[in-house]
C-alpha cells in the first residue's frame, strides 16, 4: 500500500530534500497551494506503470469493441441498391478516357 502524504508548497519548497527521501521509499507526496493540489510527486517507475496501464486498459477496450464489430451484422444504412451501383460503374467506364 502507498503512503500519501499531503503538504503546502511553501512546506515542500522548504523540504524538498525530505521529500525527495520520502518519494525515493515508495511515498507519494500531494502538494497544494490555497488548499488545493497542484502536484504529486512520484516515482518515475511508478508513473511508468500507471501510464502503461492505462495504455492497456485502452487497447483492451478497443480490441473489445473490434471483437464486438466482427460480430455485428453491416448495417443497411450507407449500402446503395445493386441496379444503382450497376449504374455508377456504367458512368464510370462511360467516362473514362480510351486507352
């Protein structure tokens, strides 16, 4: 389990090297000004990580839906009628250039 700690930026300016011992054990320290979190300060392998999986959780979620898609059935919607593409391809060799 992760130990967060929470200080105002004038406590972290004044400790940074504290901090940087705290983060180096496994610590996370939030940092806030006015109250509010403004960073956190982690490891870079544990920024790694959680980058990585968020990364992972997005391709699952895509290969997920490509399985789904594979399944589904083609929409109607978008298809032209056999006779109509018939007569595009009959315009099409109309109007192209003799070779």
């Amino acid at each position: 389990m992760t130990v967060m700690t929470t200080m105002t930026s004038s406590a972290a300016r004044a400790g940074l090297p504290e901090i940087l011992d705290r983060v180096a054990e496994g610590e996370e320290v939030t940092i806030t000004r006015h109250g509010r979190p403004v960073a956190v300060v982690v490891r870079p392998d544990v920024l790694r990580i959680r980058r990585a999986e968020a990364l992972i959780a997005d391709a699952d979620e895509l290969r997920d839906m490509l399985e789904a898609a594979r399944h589904a059935p083609l929409s109607a919607a978008g298809t032209i009628s056999p006779d109509r593409a018939r007569q595009l391809v009959a315009d099409l060799a109309r109007d192209r250039d003799p070779r």
